[in-house]
C-alpha cells in the first residue's frame, strides 16, 4: 500500500505534463492552420482589389506578406522560424523541379534562334554593366569576386512562370510579340539558372575550402545525374506510361515507382553537400518532358505550389524582411536600390534595342520586349532572402532587393497595355459591326434559316436590307441542317480535303427548293442584291462554331437566325426546336460580327415589297446601348428602301426618375461607364436625326417614362400598328426603363424589350428582329489575338 502511495503523484503529474504538451501541440496547429487561411484569404482579396489594374498575383502576394509578415514576427518564436525555413526549402525545390522540366536543354546545342538571340543580348548587356558598376558600392559584407558574379547573373535572369502567366492573362500571348517575349524569357530564365547551378560547384568548393579532389567529385556526381536523367529516366519513364495509357487512372505502385526514382534523382547531389534546390532544376531540366507522368508531375505541384506553397512563401519572405532594418534614413539605402533597378532596366532594354536593331524590330517594340524581360519571380526572392540569413548581404540591401523585384513586375500590365495600343494604330482591328461601317459600303450578311418555311420572311429581310440598288447588299443563305446518322451516311468525299458532298434526298430537295424560291425574286427584283449559297451541316454543339466560323470568313457584317419558335395558324408561337435555340444563344456569344434574331410573325406573309409605294410599316425602338445603336444603325439602311416607312421611338428617362435610379443603386455600371454610354448615344442618334429624320424621310416620336411598368405599357400601345419592329438585345447601359424586366423574360436571347414584343400577349401580326453587337474578338477592343506587330 506505501509504494502505491509513493507512485500515485508522480503517475498524475506525468499526465498533466502530458495534456499541456498536448494542448501546446494542438494551440500552434490551430494558429497555424487559421493564420495560413488569413493569409491566403488576404492575397485573394488583395488581388481582386488589384485586378483592374491587370497586377499578377506576384504583386498582391508580395504586399500581402510584406504586411502580415512584419506583424506577425514578434509573435513567432524561433522553432516557427525554423519550420518555415523547412516548408519554403522543400517548396523551392518542387518550384525548380518543375521549373527544370519545362526547359529544354537542347537549345544549348542548336543554332540560336531569334528569341534566343534576344534572350542573350539582354542577359549579356545587364552582365556588363552589372559586373563593372556593383564593386564600388557595398552591397555585400565582402567584396569577393563570387558574390558580384553570382548577384550580376541573378540581375540578368527572367522568371519565366511569371512573365508566362502574365502574358496569357493580358490575352497577348498569341500574338508575335508574345510568343516571342515569353520564349525569350525562357531562354533566359533557363540559362542564368545553369550558370547559377555550375557557379554554385565552385563557390562551395571555394568557401568550404574543399580539395580539388573533393571538388571533382561532386561535379562527377553532378554528371551522373545528369546522365541518369537524360540517358536511364526516359526508358524507365516510358514503360510507365506505356503501362498507363491516356484516359485510365494510373496505378498506385507505378506512381509511387515513378515519384521515387524522380525524387532519388533529385537528392543524389546533396548527399555530398550540393544545394537541394538547384539539384532539383538539374534533374528536371534532363527528365524527359513529355508523357503522362511528367505531365502529371508539372500539374499536381503546380496546384500545389499555388494554393499552399505560395502564401506561405511569401508570408516568410515577410517574416525576414524586418522593415524596421530597412534604414530609410541612410543615403546609401537608396542608392543600393535605385542602382540594383537601374542595371535591371537599362542593361536589358539596351540589351534588347541593339538585338532589335540587328534583327530588324521596331525600336518601341525593342524597349517594350526589355521592360518585359525584366520581370523577377519567387526564386529571385528566394536567394534575395537567404543570402541575408546566410550572412552574405545586411537586411536593409536584402529589402531592397525584394522591393527591386516588386517593380519589375508592377509596371510590366503598362508595357503590355503600350503594345496593345501601338497594335491597333498599325494593325487592322474588326470593323463588322454595323454602326463602324460605311453607310455606302456594301453589306454583307449571312442569312441563315431552318428551312422553306422562312423561305419568304428571309427574302423580305433580303429586300429591305438592300437599301437602294447602290451600294446594295451580298446575302448568303445559309440552311442550317442538323448531321444527322442518316445524312452522315450519304456524305460523299469530295477533291478537297474539306470538301463534301450531301447526297441525302431530303436535304438536296429542300436546299433545291430554297435555292428555287431566293433565285426566282433575285431574277424579277434583284436590282443591287448578290445572292450566295452556303450550308452549316453539322450536330448542334457544333453548329455556332461553324456559322461563327462561316461569317467570318466571309468578312459579313451581320448573321440573321430564325428564331427557333414558329408561328401556329391560330397566330401562337410552337415549342420550338431546343436544338436551333441553343446554337441562337451560342453564336450570340461568338459570333465575329453582329447578330439578329428574327420572330417570324407575318412578315413571311408579306408577298411582295414594292419599290414604288410604302408596303410596308417598320419602327425601331431606341433607348440606349451598344446593341440599340446596332439596331439603329441597321435601321439607317433600311430606311433608304423606298417601299419601307420607318419610325423612330426614342424611349427617354424622366430626369426625377433617373436621379432616384442612382440614388436606389439600380445602376450596376459606374457613373463613368454609363456617362460614357450616353455620350455615344447621344452622337449616334444625333448623326442618324441628321442624316434621316431632318429630312423627313423618317418619322420621329419620343416617349418619357419613368419605370419599366411604363416602358411595358408603352410597347403594348404599339400593338398592330407595325409590321416589323427592330430593337436592340440590350447591351451596354443599364436602363431604369428595363430594369427588373429580366427577372421574368422567357428568352434571354432575345433581350427584355424583343422577349415582350415576341412574348404570346403581344400582337401575332408584329414581328420583330432583335440586333445584337458582338463582342469584340480577343478582348482587346477589336484587335485579333494573334495580331503581329514586330
């Protein structure tokens, strides 16, 4: 009984000892795990902040850990400072293992190409200057000659991930100039990290004081990985993936099989004291890139890289960069910094410019490529920081790099923007919108139907489109026929690669009856119309990629598709075809030129428009946007028809009604966007009153309302009073005369004011063409994506 006595406290106090560690444990996990959402949660709402200045996340991520970073420090003891370390060493090194596999190393023995040629003029020129003006200010503690050449090569480096994802996002990366930026920034990047790597073999050796015995050893053991990884890895690389074909999930044993002969390579080096980091650039630069396992290898860590790795990156690189030490106070501080930026800038622009000049470039454009050239990444973070944590540089010159590396990126979207407007002086950008023509050109369209049944109101369009015989109109009637198993079956090849002939005799009878009825009125009233013939035969889901397609090879101005609900005799529309409706909404969304939907309700019927007296009554309706400055442009052409009256009805807000709009926040658009709006508005429909409605050839009404409740009652006084109304979809301006309209619209195709005036409570004689502009090709305001420029 005394010796259980004697145990018992000691077994209690074991235990409490035990549930404090516990509770440590479990508190550090805790504030770890919430301190990394914060952070990852502040660089994503940082960014977004950020994007309408067009900033990489590099930017956000940087002043996000700079920020959270020196708070958070005198929070951390020194075992979290350890941990960090480990977590960025281990990120760094999976960063330059998939850094390497995208690098070719086969540029090394070919002829340089003109990237190439680029790339290493930039590298060359920031050398020079780098190297002959870093000795005399004291970046480093000591003045050896590996620190200069080592911090020279870092200047002269690009990192290409970076200046990758950039380009792509800023919709340039088709063009010649992007492609030739980012295969230079490769070029770049690729050699200044193997020159890192070998200089690094013999500044260890040099500080370490190694034998020259010692020395050869490594770089033999650097060559034996580089031999295993271009010489053994693809043999075994290859019986992986010819194990695992594409479209089957990869089996466990090879996967682990191929992670550990990739990561055996990469540790081989370091067991003799090479840097983990740069051995892993190494055996991903001689790993073989192609196949699935490299493919899966690049994706998984670059998920990974970038959903965990990078906030807690840039959350250490925060945590030793103290501010504090920064010195702001001393001269010298600044001349470090604005000297290190100076050599990045000058050496690569003039670099780049003497390349340019050699190679023909324009000389803007050669300013531009070096600007771009310029950008720095992770890595160069990476050694900025641990070359102050290995004693080399001071943590005021380590700040000053970081903030080096900053600019080099923030004003990279201001280069890009310059090459996007030097682009569209010089290159031809899309004028297929209507409103950008000239009213004396010649307008094509593509006019598409489903079959004989709009036979007669796609002539009618046909007619009033053409304005007067001169300019006139080039109409290609296009039947849009679904592929069916059936017609696929009688598809005959022709001499062409893509040409095929429809045998089918449904096809060939209707198409005959079509081609019968659009000739027939060309030959008894086609003064100033040019008929064409063309055929989407294709399955619905690619259908609008092939009219897209279709109309923009040949440069039409318009596509007109038949709405895909017909008229019932009873005066209803049917269900429709959800087939033809899909392809609608589709080309809306891609189509090169402008768009029309027609709801056939009785212009069909209209046997023939004279040319000699009114037939027939047309009204447009106006009320802002870019898609009702298309309808009214449209108008414009149909108005010179001498059979067609046509009248104006501009729908105009109350100035009470507005003010309480913009006061309530119904306006989704800035008060900049829809000023700018309006303005536009203004000088179109100024331009049309001039041109039409002073002459008298066009009747003008006006209509002030206050809510849509108005705007719907004012649609439906115009029941039956015309034959055809032409209104636009509703683009641009965000109208309180339509506001709340589309809560309760049946097609979104066709915009608010067309869902109305084709909705079953409006009149069954009215039909109504709805006009939609396209949006513009690239996102670059009309300039194709692959536009040239050098």
């Amino acid at each position: 009984m005394a010796m259980t006595r004697v145990h018992e406290p000691s077994r209690s106090l074991a235990g409490n000892t035990c549930t404090i560690r516990l509770t440590e444990i479990f508190g550090r996990a805790t504030k770890s795990i919430l301190g990394f959402f914060l952070m990852m949660g502040l660089c994503n709402g940082v960014h977004y902040l950020l994007r309408p200045f067009s900033q990489p996340r590099t930017t956000s991520d940087t002043i996000v850990g700079l920020v959270v970073g020196n708070f958070m420090r005198k929070e951390l003891d020194l075992s979290i400072h350890k941990t960090l370390r480990y977590i960025v060493d281990f990120g760094m090194t999976c960063y330059m293992f998939v850094l390497g596999l995208e690098m070719d190393p086969c540029v090394l023995f070919k002829a340089p190409t003109r990237d190439a040629k680029v790339a290493y003029a930039g590298m060359i020129s920031t050398l020079i200057l780098a190297c002959s003006t870093i000795p005399f200010i004291s970046f480093s503690k000591s003045k050896e000659i590996s620190f200069i050449l080592s911090l020279s090569t870092v200047l002269s480096s690009t990192a290409s991930p970076v200046l990758t994802r950039l380009i792509t996002n800023l919709k340039i990366g088709r063009s010649d100039i992007g492609r030739l930026v980012i295969a230079a920034g490769m070029h770049s990047d690729f050699i200044s990290t193997l020159a890192i790597c070998i200089g690094y073999l013999f500044c260890q050796c040099q500080e370490t004081r190694l034998s020259i015995i010692n020395g050869f050893q490594l770089g033999f053991v650097l060559l034996i990985q580089m031999i295993m990884a271009a010489k053994v890895s693809p043999i075994f690389m290859n019986w992986v993936n010819n194990e695992n074909p594409e479209g089957k999930p990869m089996k466990g044993p090879h996967l682990v099989l191929a992670v550990a002969f990739m990561a055996f390579l990469c540790c081989c080096p370091t067991i003799i004291g090479y840097n983990p980091t740069l051995s892993a650039f190494l055996a991903g630069t001689f790993l073989p890139r192609e196949g699935r396992v490299s493919r899966w290898a690049i994706g998984k860590i670059n998920y990974l890289l970038t959903t965990v790795f990078y906030p807690i990156f840039f959350f250490w690189m925060g945590v030793e960069s103290k501010l504090s030490d920064f010195e702001p106070g001393q001269i010298i501080t600044w001349v470090r910094l604005l000297l290190l930026f100076a050599i990045v800038t000058v050496g690569k622009v003039v670099g780049t410019v003497i390349a340019g000049a050699i190679l023909g470039f324009h000389w803007p454009e050669s300013v531009a490529l070096g600007l771009l050239l310029t950008m720095k990444g992770h890595f160069h973070i990476y050694l900025a920081i641990s070359a102050k944590i290995a004693g080399k540089i001071s943590t005021s010159t380590s700040i000053a790099m970081v903030f080096v590396i900053f600019f080099t990126v923030v004003h990279a979207p201001k280069v890009v923007a310059h090459i996007i407007r030097r682009a569209r002086k010089r290159t031809p950008t899309h004028r297929m919108a209507l409103e950008l023509l000239d009213p004396s050109s010649e307008l094509k369209i593509l006019l598409c139907i489903h079959g004989p049944h709009n036979t007669g109101a796609a002539i009618n369009i046909m007619e009033i489109s053409r304005g007067t015989a001169n300019p006139g109109v080039v109409v290609y009637v296009t039947d849009m026929i679904e592929l069916t198993d059936e017609i696929a079956a009688t598809l005959v090849q022709g001499e062409g690669v893509d040409t095929v002939t429809v045998t089918h005799t449904g096809v060939t009878q209707m198409r005959d009856q079509v081609t019968t009825a659009f000739q027939r009125y060309v030959d008894e009233n086609g003064d100033g119309i040019t008929l064409r013939r063309m055929l989407a035969l294709s399955a619905f889901n690619c259908m609008a990629q092939d009219i897209c397609i279709l109309a923009e090879d040949l440069l039409g101005a318009l596509i007109i598709l038949p709405f895909h609900k017909n008229q019932r005799g009873d005066g209803s529309l049917s269900e429709g075809q959800a087939g033809f409706r899909y392809v609608n909404r589709k080309v809306i969304r891609h189509a090169p030129c402008s768009v029309g939907i027609l709801v056939d309700r009785g212009l069909g019927s209209v046997e023939k428009i004279s040319r000699s007296y009114v037939t027939l009554n047309v009204a447009v309706i106006f009320i802002g946007g870019k898609d009702d400055r298309e309808a009214l442009a449209y108008a414009g052409r149909v108005a010179r028809h001498p059979g067609v009256k046509l009248s104006v009805i501009r729908f105009l807000v109350d100035a009470d009604a507005e003010n309480a709009a913009r006061r309530a926040g119904t306006y989704r658009i800035s008060v900049a966007e829809q000023e700018e709006e309006m303005r536009q508005d203004d000088e179109c429909f100024a331009y049309f009153y001039e041109r039409h409605v002073a002459g008298g050839h066009v009747a003008y009404v006006e209509k002030h309302m206050a809510s849509s409740a108005e705007t719907y009652s004012t649609l439906k006084s115009l029941e039956g009073q015309y034959t055809l109304v032409i209104v636009g979809r509703g683009g641009g301006v965000n109208s309180v005369l339509t506001y709340g309209m589309n809560d309760w619209q049946q097609c979104p195709e066709l915009g608010p004011i067309g869902d109305v005036l084709s909705g079953s409570e409006f009149s069954a004689k009215t039909s109504v063409l709805i006009i939609h502009q396209h949006n513009l090709k690239g996102e670059l305001d009309g300039l194709d994506d692959d536009f040239s420029i050098m």
